[in-house]
C-alpha cells in the first residue's frame, strides 16, 4: 500500500461538483469513512448549488454503513465541528471554503471536531479503491435525526466568553460581509447579540456567489471597503465561504493583513491568561514570537495546514493559535479555525482598548514579507530540499528549520522554501525590518531553487 494519498488533499476531498465529486462518490467516500467511525455522526453543508445534493448522498452512504446521522442544516465549518466536539462521534462537512462556485468538497472530523489525521485519510482510501465498505443488514441500517438548535448554541457559547457589556457600551457601527456564504447564518445574529450597530452585505445566502468571489481577498472586498468609510463604521469583516476565516478592515478602510490580526488576538489572549502556549505555523510572522516574549509566552511551530495547528493545541493544551490568511484557532472553543469567537474578540479587543483598529494593529511589530512561487517537478522536490540545506549547513551558521520545507534564519529575517502539496511548485517566502531586505531575501532563496534544481 502506497502512503500517498490519492483522493485526500490537507483538509478533505475538494474537488468539481457533479463531474468529479457526483452522488455516487461522495456516497461510497462517506460510507467508507462511516465503516470506521460506526457512531452517531453530524452532517453539515455551505450555501452551495450542489450542497444539498452532496448531503443526501453523503447521508445515505453514512446510514447505509450502520452510522446514525443528525442533519445540523446550513452552518459554518466551525459550528459542525462544536457539535461534533460536544455530541457525536463524526462529522462531515460539505463545503468547498473560498473556491469558485462550480466546487464542492466534503471535510471528514474526528470525535474531537478536528479534521481526520492523514492515516485515516488513506484508510478511507484503501476501503473505497481496494476493499468495500461495510454495509450493514437492514435492521442495522442508522437513524436520521436532525439538530436546528446546535447553530444559536455554538453562537451563544461565543458571546458568553467575551465582556458583552463592554463591547454594547462601546457602541461599535460594523459592516460585516458574509459574501452568500455559511456565514449568513451567524455573523449577523452574533454581531447584533453583542449589542453593536450591524450592517449587512451579501448576506442572503446565495450558492452563486453574486456579490463577490467567496475568498476573503482585498480585491474581492472593494466593496465592503467602500461602505466601511460611507457609513464612518469602526470595522469591517468579512468571512470566506465556509466562515472559519475572518478578514478585518479597519475604520478608515483598510485591508488588515491576516497574520496582523492573529498578533493583536495572541497578545490581548496572553495579557488576559498570563501567558500560554501559541501554536503556528512555520510560514508565520516573526511578530508572533516578539508578542510571546513580551507577554510570557510560547509558541509552537508546526507544519503548514490548519489540522496540524489545532491537534497540536489539543496535544499541548494550548491557549491560542493560527495562521496567516485569517483563519484563528481558540481551542477552548473549537479545535479549527472559528469566525464566531474571531469577530467576538475582535470587538471585544476594540471596545476595551477603547481604541481605533487602526491604532491597535499600529502597535504591533512591523514587519515586510515577500512571496513568490517557482516550478519544480515533483520528483526534484527532495533533492533541491536537501541539497539547500546541506550548502547552507556546511558554508554558514544560519540556523535551519526544516519542519516544513527549508526555513533559514538570518540575524534580520528569513526565508522559508516550501514545496506545494498538491503543484509541482516551490513557495518561497520571507520577511525582514524592511521591504528591501524582505524582497532580497526571496530573490536569494529563488537562486537556491534554481542552483539544484534540472
Ligand atoms: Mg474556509
């Protein structure tokens, strides 16, 4: 048996709805995956075209397996995964996050809520391509049930960890931007529960997507931007398909870069808990690092992906963690990336600070990143990785990460080579105290790749 995976990307199966990712497959996928959880599982979708469709299939393979299923209807990623921390032994998630309308895909989630780890991902595999899954006699076969009331609990649970009485008293005017997504369903309610002043856009869940593309970029969020500074709003947020991101603009309309959010998050969760342990990535910003030293705290690195992030945090009982593109982790809550709890301490941060996001994101550590991509066929992958690291280990004293790919630390920054997953591509990314320098620093890991690879 080979250990790479053939149907399974970092986080589920993604892929075209109806051409690739039919009924049938996600039916056979999800009965293979209910032969070996054999529980109670929770099933939940996005607001896209094919969601539905998926989510009867998916429903019949898992009772077709014995499983009992509970239908949680239209939800964020998230909230399937406190129900299924909370209440059943699995989930699956039918969503395809920020991908273009035309996609679908089914996340599969431990009794934990966290993500399947990749060993049973490829013994998902084994079953659907080499074996058969279980189906059991007929008066085995599961129950439906459904659970409407999970989605006002898992947005309750969030306003009740954070100072409702401070963020009403501030008064806050916030423009949120579910963009037709899972989000709709939420962010809204949540907003207007913690007292603020909320406006609506692309709220009307819609699986085509009119108002924007469903991926929180800034050229996606021109308009959120725009009535951000029309109505004078103190903030904008915007949720990517699914709602387990979350993008903040601040009240002069700015795009607030991911990683920046993150550190304001880390360094309000460190001075409130007296430290803790921060999980991230190694792909993340060096401020990470400088908030943790001043507020007494740890961070964890790992290995890009946001599943690795969260079953570290489980593993290391850890405070807080995340990623650069949005997505926060608060484990106490939902071991994944969390929009509800996300947005709750966002206006909780501003509302007690009793100061303009702006300033507050002005207050962290500067620093420039750079970032590019570069070709390189798979089969290279290895070689140029580890001919990388053996020139700089042999010809200089940077320290060497190699976690995930090839991260070199220099005295005033550094430079990550990273090899896609799923392309035959190089990431190279770096960061530095000033743009010249970050820019240089990918440029010098660029030649590296070129210098080993054919
Ligand atoms: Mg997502």
């Amino acid at each position: 048996m080979s250990d790479k995976k053939r149907l399974f990307g970092t986080f589920g199966v993604r892929r075209t709805a109806n051409d690739v990712l039919t009924p049938e497959f996600a039916s056979r996928l999800a009965a293979c995956y209910g032969t070996l959880v054999k529980g109670t599982v929770a099933v939940g979708g996005d607001t896209r075209t094919s969601t539905l469709m998926l989510k009867q299939a998916v429903t019949a393979g898992l009772l077709s397996s014995g499983c009992d299923v509970v239908d949680l209807g239209i939800l964020p990623t998230p909230g399937v995964q406190y129900a299924v921390r909370k209440y059943y032994d699995g989930g699956v998630m039918i969503t395809a996050s920020h991908n273009p309308p035309q996609y679908n895909g089914l996340k599969f989630l431990d009794e934990d809520g966290i993500g399947i780890p990749d060993e049973m991902d490829i013994e998902i595999e084994r079953l659907y391509f080499d074996a058969e899954p279980d189906r059991v006699e007929f008066h085995e076969i599961g129950q439906l049930y459904q659970n409407n009331e999970v989605i006002d609990e898992y947005v309750d649970e969030a306003v009740s960890k954070v100072d409702v009485d401070a963020i009403r008293e501030a008064n806050l005017k916030v423009v949120v931007d579910c963009g037709s997504g899972a989000g709709c369903f939420t962010a809204p309610y949540l907003i207007r529960k913690l007292g603020c002043d909320v406006t609506t856009l692309n709220s009307q869940p819609d699986g085509f997507f009119p108002g924007r593309n469903p991926e929180p970029i800034e050229e996606n969020l021109q308009e959120l931007i725009h009535v951000v500074k029309e109505l004078n709003a103190d903030i904008g947020l915007a949720h990517d398909g699914d709602a387990d991101r979350t993008i903040c603009i601040d009240e002069n309309g700015s795009f607030v870069l991911g990683d920046k959010t993150f550190t304001l998050v880390e360094k309000q969760m460190l001075k409130e808990n007296n430290g803790g342990t921060i999980v991230t990535t190694v792909a993340t910003s060096q401020a990470i690092y400088d908030v943790a030293e001043e507020y007494n705290g740890e961070v964890i690195a790992t290995a890009v992906g946001d599943l690795l992030v969260a079953r570290k945090l489980k593993d290391e009982n850890g405070l807080f963690g995340g990623e650069e593109n949005g997505g926060l982790i608060f484990p106490d809550f939902v071991y994944g990336r969390d929009a509800v709890m996300t947005v709750a301490k966002i206006l909780e941060i501003v509302a007690k600070e009793k100061k303009p996001l702006s300033e507050l994101v002005a207050e962290l550590p500067v620093y420039y990143a750079s970032k590019t991509k570069i070709e390189c066929p798979d089969d290279e992958k290895e070689f140029v990785m580890a001919s990388i690291a053996e020139e700089i280990q042999t010809t200089t004293d940077f320290k060497l990460d190699l976690t995930d790919g090839v991260k070199i630390l220099k005295e005033d920054g550094w430079v990550i080579i990273r090899p896609s997953g799923t392309e035959p591509i190089f990431r190279c990314f770096s960061e530095s105290d000033s743009q010249q320098k970050a820019d240089e620093m990918t440029e010098w890991g660029l030649g590296l790749i070129k210098k080993y690879k054919k």
